[in-house]
C-alpha cells in the first residue's frame, strides 16, 4: 500500500505543471510570527511552496518528501535559497526532538506522528497544521483516514499551546507554540 500511494504521488508531481509552487494563505498571513533566523521544517512538502516561502523569510529550512520528482523540482527552484531538499520517508524516519524552531504541514495526515511533531520543536518554536476535514464533498481525499473530524486538530497537540485555529466545512488549520 505504501508503495502503490508514493508511486501515486511520484506519477502526480511526474505530470504538475511548472508553475511556482505557493505557500498557504494560512501561514503567509501569519508570517509576523515567524522568527527572523532559526531553522525550519516543511514535511511532506510535496513542491515546496510553503519551503520556499520559510526560507525566502531567512529560515534555515528543510523540506522532506518522499517523492524524488517533487523534491528534484523543489531542489532546483531553491537555488540561491537556504533550503535543503531531502527526499525522505517522514513516518519512517520523523524529525529528531527540539530540532526545529518552526514546523509547517499541510495536506498530510499521520496521526501517529502528531506527538514527535510537538516533540520536534525547540522550546518557543512555532507549529503551522492545515488539512482537510469532515465528510468529503468534492475536495481533497475521499479517503476518511486522511480527513481530519471536526474538531479534531483543535486537540491534537495537547502538549503546545494553540495560538490560532480556523475550521470550515472542509479544510482545518491551526497554529501553535511549544
Ligand atoms: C497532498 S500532498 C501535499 C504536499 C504539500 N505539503 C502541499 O500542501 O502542497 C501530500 C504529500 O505527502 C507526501 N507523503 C506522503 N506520505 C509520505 C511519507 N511517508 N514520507 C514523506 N512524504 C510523504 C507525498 O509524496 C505528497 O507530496
């Protein structure tokens, strides 16, 4: 199965388009947060938008996917960038406790990981989560085990303390601070 859904992806980034990568709304509105040096962490980047935008900021960054067509693509749009590309498995090898100072994921879901997610930020360090949620309607994965329940990401890091959340029909995002 985990190989069928990464070859899934590598065929997705395979046929994208070349058009720049975007951040989410969510964490560009929020950038007066960030801090101004430090390191960073996209996971699951996919292109790399929300990357690219930390380390356009001064940040340190690292963005770790698993397919090697998305991260050669996002390799070569950082060029001149402070940004490493890492072609990583994320559940298999998580990030490393107190190792970042802002973390962002967006459109990935693996509950097991939420508590090394917490655990992976330096005290002080920033925690940025958007996913789909609720019931598909057309958006995003039918799959409900990639779907977020209403409410959920509002618990999910009992051990941070949660700055920001914004939930609507079909997509959640939160913000916090270890
Ligand atoms: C829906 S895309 C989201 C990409 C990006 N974060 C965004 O919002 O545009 C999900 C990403 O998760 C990656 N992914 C899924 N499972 C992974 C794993 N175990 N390790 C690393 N990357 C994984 C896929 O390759 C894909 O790029």
């Amino acid at each position: 199965m985990t190989d069928d859904r990464r070859a899934h992806w590598e065929s997705c980034y395979a046929e994208a388009a070349s058009t720049a990568p975007e951040a989410l709304p969510f964490l560009s509105a929020h950038a007066h947060e960030l801090p101004a040096s430090g390191r960073a962490l996209d996971l699951a980047c996919g292109r790399g938008g929300n990357a690219l935008f930390l380390a356009r900021h001064g940040l340190q960054t690292a963005a770790w996917d698993y397919a090697e067509s998305a991260i050669a693509g996002l390799a070569r749009a950082a060029t001149g960038l402070p940004l490493q590309a890492e072609c990583r498995d994320v559940i298999a090898q998580p990030p490393a406790p107190e190792s970042f100072d802002v973390i962002v994921v967006a459109h990935f879901l693996h509950r097991p990981l939420f508590p090394a997610l917490a655990a992976a930020l330096r005290p002080g360090g920033l925690l940025f989560y958007e996913t789909w949620c609720g019931p598909y309607a057309g958006r995003g994965p039918q799959n409900p085990a990639f779907r977020l329940a209403p409410g959920e990401l509002a618990a999910a890091f009992p051990a941070l303390s949660l700055l920001q959340m914004q939930e609507d029909t079909d997509r959640a995002a939160g913000l916090w601070r270890r």
